[in-house]
C-alpha cells in the first residue's frame, strides 16, 4: 500500500479569478485602444491588430499545453506508484524463487 500524502488542491478565490480576468481585459483594451490611436496607415494598425489577436491566441494555447502537461505527469506518476504498489503487494518474501 502506498502511504503517499494525498494532493491538497485549493481552489482560487473569486477575487483572484475576477483580478486576472480584468487584467486580461484592461491589457488587451488598452493595448487595442494604442494601436488604433497611432498615427500611421491603417494596413498598419491592421497588421499589428492581427499580431496582438495571433498572441492572444497562442498564449491560450500554451497555457492549455502547459496544464495537460503537467497534469499527465501527475498521472503517470499516479500510475507509477500504483505499479509498485501492487507488486509489492503481491511479492512474498518467504516464498522459494521461481527457476
């Protein structure tokens, strides 16, 4: 039996969850809003509009990427343990060795 201590996974508050969701919104906006005031044509502004929707996006995905990742390495070492677990369970030391 594995005598490993359970994970404590603590939830994120509502304050830290609305305080990362507005600092998205206001980074975007504002950063939107400069791009849209500066003083050059608009293929430009359009070019760098679609930079900051591209990043915008890709930064979703790597964060998406990072979370599986790191959630299929606590799998596998969930699987892991329960492996030597059970042929631990399973081994008899006073049994004679098999030829």
């Amino acid at each position: 039996m594995s005598r490993a201590t359970p994970k404590v996974v603590v939830p994120h508050s509502a304050a830290w969850v609305a305080q990362t969701w507005l600092s998205f919104a206001l980074s975007v906006g504002v950063t939107a809003v400069g791009i849209w005031n500066l003083p050059v044509d608009i293929w430009v502004k359009s070019f760098l509009g679609m930079g900051l929707l591209f990043t915008v996006g890709s930064t979703f995905s790597l964060s998406k990427t990072v979370r599986d990742q790191h959630e299929m390495e606590q799998l596998g070492t969930r699987i892991d343990e329960a492996r030597v677990a059970r042929l631990l369970s399973e081994h008899d030391p006073v049994a004679p060795p098999k030829l």
